[in-house]
C-alpha cells in the first residue's frame, strides 16, 4: 500500500514545479485519481504529459503498489483558462 502523500512525492520527484493532487478512489492505497499541474507539459502532447507522469510513478506500478491511476495533466495557463470558466 502506498498513500497519496507519496504518490504525490514521486510525482514532485520528477517534475518539481507540478502542482499535485491525488485522491485514493478505493481507500485501499492503490488505486489513484491524480491532477498534476507543471509547466513541463508545455508544447507537449496529453500522452506525452501522461508518460512524464507514469514515468515519476513506474517502480511503484511495476511492483503493483500503484494498480490504477487516472490522470488528468494541465500546464499553469490551460489550468487557469479551466478554473475562470
């Protein structure tokens, strides 16, 4: 069992400006519903935003401490652009 506080660590690992927010959909520490923010995303595609993220997360999900995570992944400006609508 991993906690949201450390997914979120190892999200942060990798991309150290992100803005992280991760939510246990089960209560059992493995399955995830993580918002990351991060400037790294910029000029790059969703996928290539959501294999930055795996990436930060890859031992955990290979030893099946992390079995499901939903991203959602925004740069700073297309966040703000969501929150003012």
């Amino acid at each position: 069992m991993i906690s949201s506080d450390q997914v979120a660590a190892m999200i942060k690992t990798h991309l150290p400006d992100a803005d992280v927010q991760v939510e246990d959909l089960t209560g059992g520490g493995d399955h995830y519903q993580v918002l990351v923010v991060s400037s790294a995303f910029g000029g790059r595609s969703l996928v290539q935003q959501h294999q930055l993220v795996y990436g930060a997360v890859r031992e955990a999900m290979s030893s099946a401490a992390i079995h499901a995570l939903a991203l959602k992944t925004y740069t700073p400006e297309d966040w703000q652009r969501i929150k003012q609508a």
